[in-house]
C-alpha cells in the first residue's frame, strides 16, 4: 500500500484507492488541518470530512467529481474556514450534528446523530456522536468491509489520546467512555483511524494505552 497518510501544508495530497471508494487526504492552512475528500467510484459523487481551509484546493480535488455533501466532524473555527466559499462553488448539502449546528458559519441541511447513516454515490458510512471535545462532536465510519474499516475521527481520536477537553473532568470522561463503548468495543485492531489533524493512526496501535489515557486525564 503506497498511502502513508502523512500529509503537509503546501504538499501534495495522499490518495487510497479502495473497493468502490477513493479516500483523498490534504493538509490545509493556517492550522495544519486534514480534510478528506470521499469518492464513490462508480458515481463520482463526493463527500468532504471537514471544509477546513484553502477551498480552492479542496475544489480542485474534487476533479471531474460531484461535491454533494460537506460533513463537518464538529463546530470549532479551524475546522469551518472553507466551508461557506465550497459550499457557495459547489451548492453541496452541509451535514452537521445539532450539538455543534450553530456554531457553523452556513445554515446545516441535515442534523445526524448516532447510528445515523450518510451516503455519498453507493458507499455509506455511520455516524458516531461522541460527545467531549465538543457536545456535537462525531465520527464517520466506512466499514463495507468489517474487517478492515475506516474511522474519520475528527478532534475526537488521535495518535497518543482522546481530543482536548481543557482539562474539564467531566467532558473528558464523557470522550474516553464513548471512545471505549462506540469505538474500541465495536471495531477490530485493524480499524484504520483519519484523524484531524496530523497523521493516521490504528485503533490496535491505540488500544494498549486507554487505560493510561484515563488515568493521566487528558
């Protein structure tokens, strides 16, 4: 597998190729943000994983493609800098969980919530609301196959730990337990993790540390 997910500001885009899908991940100024442009194969039809920034990139991604739905991870400034301007070129639906709708700079077409499905051309991928970083916060999950699925975590899961929760016992106990029940509980080691900024990591990779992570607090 040529894709490494290691992604930098002002390089080229890492792309995967999988069964009916093509994963395309970019770094986006001024925060080093990932977006994840998501193509149906057989469609062309494509979703967005967070219109962060640079939207002329990420429209010039799009290719000869169908931007239909822009789906944001949650609510927070670095992760919405495009997202009026593609929105605007592309007339794409926005998806967004109600926790974090006002706090987008576009009014949301579709509010999900957990165990919610979002289709772009053929594939489908779930939502998983996992509620700290934010209150609105989600995941997508691609698991067309069940033994080697795909996790667009946002701010939620990265290499090393859960997302900031500002030190805020309660939020980051409401993350680490929807990380262990809706997550780590439910997908394989193999789950291959996106997360928003950064590189990507797996869950197995992941996995031996929960128990550090909630006694370290953050």
């Amino acid at each position: 597998m040529s894709y490494t997910g290691d992604v930098t500001v002002g390089g080229p885009a890492d792309v995967r190729e999988l069964p009916g899908l093509t994963i395309t991940k970019v770094a986006t100024p001024p925060f080093e943000n990932n977006c994840y442009l998501l193509r149906c194969t057989t469609t062309g039809q494509t979703l967005l994983v967070d219109a962060a920034g640079d939207a002329p990139q990420l429209l010039d991604l799009v290719g000869d493609g169908i931007l239909t739905t822009v789906v944001e991870t949650h609510g927070h400034w670095d992760h919405v800098q495009a997202l009026e301007d593609v929105v605007r070129a592309s007339r794409a639906s926005v998806v967004a969980h109600s926790g974090d709708a006002k706090d987008l700079p576009v009014p949301v077409d579709r509010l999900v919530g957990d165990g919610d499905t979002v289709h772009v051309g053929n594939c489908s991928l779930t939502v998983i609301h996992l509620r700290g970083h934010t209150p609105g916060s989600i995941a997508l999950l691609y698991d067309a196959d069940p033994q080697a699925p795909h996790l667009f975590s946002g701010d939620s899961l990265f290499p090393g730990g859960p997302g900031n929760t500002e030190k805020d016992p309660v939020r980051f106990a409401s993350l680490l337990d929807d990380l262990g029940m809706k997550v780590f509980d439910r997908l394989p080691d193999t789950t291959w993790v996106y997360p928003g900024h950064g590189k990507d990591t797996t869950l197995g990779a992941e996995r031996p540390s929960l128990a550090e992570w909630r006694q370290r607090g953050w």
